[in-house]
C-alpha cells in the first residue's frame, strides 16, 4: 500500500517535509527547516529520519524557507535524485537559500567570537557552497503538465496562489489509480498580482494546509486603509514605515501603491524599498507571466510598472540604506523584517520612532514577543542593537494582507473536488487550528485525521 510519513509541519506550522512511499519508491514532498521553538529547531540539526540516499525525488510546493531550507543538508546527506518544482519556486530558492546559508554562517562566526555557544566550534546548519550545491538538482515542472517523475508516479503542478511559484501538487500512482493531493500553502481569492488558487477535481487523499484552521480574514480590501496611513503621513510630514516580508507582502505593498497613485488616491511620494532580497525578488514578479493574473499581465503588456511607484528607490547598499536617514518625510519605507526582528527595518525604526510625525503601519501578523508585538502592544520604548527607544511614533495595522487562506477559502477550495477524498489528512498548524478545522471537514461527512509527527499513514485505495 501506499503510505505517508511525517516528518515534519505535523502539528506545527514549520517544518513540511511528508514522505511519499508507493511501489518501493520514494517522493519527499518540501524540505523545510523548523522554526520556533528550541525543541522544534534542534530537529534540524538531526539527519533526515530515513536515509537520504534512498529518497527517489523531492518536490517542493513553493520557496518559504519552512518548505525548502532543509533542502541543503539533505543533499549533503546523500540525496542524488532530482529536486522538482515550478519555474517560479527555483528562482525564488536561488535567492532564499544562499541567504538562509549566508545568515547560517553570520550566526555561527558571531557565535565563535563571542563564546556564546556550547558548542566549540559553532557550526553554520549549513554553508552557502552546500546550498549551491542543493540547487544543482532543481529541474522545474510547468503548471498542468503532467509527468512521470519517478516509475509509477506521476505528477501534476496546479497553481497554489500562495507566493510566486506556489503549487498544489498532485501525485498520480499509476499501478492503483490513486491520486495523492498536497496543498501546499494556499493563497487568497481575489487577491492581486498571482492567479487565484485553481482547483482539483479529484482526490483519494488529501493533505491539507491549515495555518488559518480557526481564523478568519476581515473581509474589508486594505487598500483603504493604507491610503488613509499614506495620507496622514504626508499631512503630518512625516515618513511611513511598513515592515514587510521581502518575498510576497513587499510586492503586495508596491503594487497597492501604485494603484492608489493611479487613482490620485494618494499624492507622489519617495517610496524606498530598503531591501536587497525584496530588490532581487520583485523583479521575478514581473518575469514569470505564468503566475501572473489577467490585471497584472495587463498592465505589463501596457508598459506600465505595477510594482513601482513613480518615485520608487530600490537601495541594496549599506550607503544607499544610511542615505534614506536624510530623507525627514513625507515619504514612505518599506524594510523587511515584517515582525522588526532583525534587519534594515531595525536602523530605520531607532531614527524614525521617537519623532512623532511618523507611522508605523505593519501588515501582517505580529508574533508574541516580537518587537512587532510589542509596539502594537503600546510600549513606550523598545530596545534596539542594545539601545531604548522612546516610541513616539503612532503605530497602526492592517489586516486584510495575509497570503494565506483562511478556513473559509480552504473549504470554498475544497468545494473543487468532485467527489470526497477516503481520507482528509491536516497538517501546517497549530493545534487548536488543526482541531478546528477537523471537525468542519468531518461536518461534511469527510473523513479526516491529524497525525503526529514521524507518523506513518497507510493511504486508502482507489
């Protein structure tokens, strides 16, 4: 029979790694690296839980790091098959996985110099030589066509909505007629620049996202919301800060911009994307018309610039980010980290936080105890590179900007299946999402389980 283990994302978001076994071959679907928890991250450091050698194939549903990162260690382990995934997914690892290696690195020569690890040395995860390595084995599948990937199993990209790249995997074995469905990271209806998630018609087995399992999006369009911050950042003269993800939210943001521009919703500001992953990833936006919905390749095929502004910088240097210190506003920031963990974001909140002109709008999710959090939360200071920070800033959010599907639209994507999977397997959430959205699928009279990690699932027959 055909079975799946799970060895990762398993009562957790982080972590996708599922184990397809069918006919003495063997599919690894995601590679990603645990994040969180210190007990979630030490599996990382632990080899695969089957040999790496004997994996036929990986296929990756999409680039996030909690899909793809663990990618280089596994083929430092042995894997030589090949790694497939859609056009879009590869230029995307291109970028995050030798920068998941470069901050690997970083984190381990810091640690060396400062003595701070048990361990002597400290060692990087993995290097930026291993994570070239791993794209080596890439070879890229194109939406809705179907191919034999390994004897046996076939499979078939359907386009996910999720990010750039982003897919719906769909696994045919062809000695049963079973058909093996992983979601991946499903996207939102109606959302701009990526086509909305396609459907599938069929399914025995069905492995389900469900970051979103009890939770549901507002239903108002951001837009207006982020005119009204534009606007009053430019009444008060001062600059707007949006923390952002440099791969989705960013693009997410200028395409938003220039619409409001467009309609003359918003004056013509400086707009610096301060950035150098978000600089390389924005142009993938615009090179891949095969993710592209029909506004966005409308506009293209027009000339226009949708994930530009008229006054749009891209900084990449060290110079370039310092330089935007001199700017007083009005005017409009967008630097990644999206929580204010690390990075650029970091230096332009310690110089625009105690100047209340400012604001501070973030548009994603806020982790408890992120400095993202915290400053939603009300703090009057926060600490930066070791320094307090008076936050006199006024500090807004958006919702409405999450690339993920809540339960709703999972079970609005459900509906595209003719008929109801034998089994219903959920996986990328937290526990009480997972619970949740168990019982909507059971309501349905679906049969619907939520296994454990390392678990082993013998798949219903066709």
């Amino acid at each position: 029979m055909a079975s799946i283990q799970f060895l990762g994302a398993a009562g957790t978001v982080t972590g996708s790694k599922f184990l397809l076994e069918h006919d003495g071959r063997r599919v690894l679907v995601d590679a990603g690296l645990f994040q969180g928890r210190k007990e979630w991250r030490e599996r990382n450091w632990r080899p695969l839980p089957v040999p790496a050698s004997s994996l036929d194939a990986i296929v990756l549903t999409h680039a996030h790091i909690d899909h793809t990162g663990g990618l280089p260690r596994i083929v430092d382990e042995s894997f030589s098959g090949t790694v497939f995934c859609t056009s879009g997914t590869r230029d995307l690892i291109h970028l995050l996985l030798p920068d998941s290696a470069h901050l690997q690195e970083e984190e381990a020569r810091y640690a060396n110099q400062t003595h701070y690890s048990k361990h002597s040395p400290a060692l990087p995860l993995y290097t930026v030589e291993a994570a070239y390595r791993a794209l080596q084995r890439c070879e890229t599948i194109d939406y809705g066509r179907p191919r034999e990937i390994v004897p046996g199993i076939r499979l078939t990209m359907v386009r996910a909505g999720h990010i750039l790249g982003s897919a719906v995997c769909v696994f045919e074995l062809l000695s049963t007629g079973e058909r093996v469905v992983f979601t991946g990271d499903l996207g939102r209806y109606n959302a701009p620049i990526l086509h909305d998630p396609q459907p599938v018609p069929a399914a025995t087995t069905l492995i389900a996202e469900c970051t979103y399992g009890n939770r549901e999006h507002d239903g108002a369009d951001p837009i207006d919301a982020l005119a009204d911050a534009v606007n009053d950042a430019f009444h008060r003269g001062g600059m707007l800060v949006i923390p952002a993800f440099a791969v989705g939210r960013t693009q997410d943001i200028l395409y938003r911009l220039r619409r409001l521009e467009d309609q003359k919703r918003i004056p013509v500001l400086d707009v610096f994307v301060d950035s150098p992953m978000a600089c390389d990833v924005t142009p993938l936006y615009l090179a891949h018309p095969e993710d592209q919905d029909v506004v966005m390749s409308t506009l293209i095929e027009r000339g226009k610039t949708p994930l530009a502004t008229e006054k749009t910088h891209f900084t990449r240097t060290v110079q370039e980010s310092k330089a935007i210190n001199q700017h007083r506003g009005p005017g409009v920031i967008l630097s990644a980290s999206g929580m204010a963990t690390g990075g650029r974001i970091l230096h332009h909140l310690a110089q625009r936080l105690p100047d209340e002109r400012n604001i501070v709008l973030f548009v994603g999710y806020q982790s408890d105890g992120t400095r993202g959090r915290r400053l939603l939360d009300g703090e009057k200071e926060i600490k930066i590179h070791g320094q307090y920070v008076p936050v006199a800033a006024q500090i807004r959010n958006i919702s409405g900007f999450s690339a993920h599907a809540d339960w709703r639209e999972m079970l609005r994507w459900m509906d595209g299946l003719k008929t109801p999977p034998k089994l219903t397997l959920l996986v990328h959430g937290e526990p009480d999402g997972l619970e949740a959205m168990r019982g909507r699928v059971e309501a349905r009279g679906w049969k619907a389980h939520v296994p454990r990690y390392l678990e082993r699932v013998e798949l219903p027959r066709a």
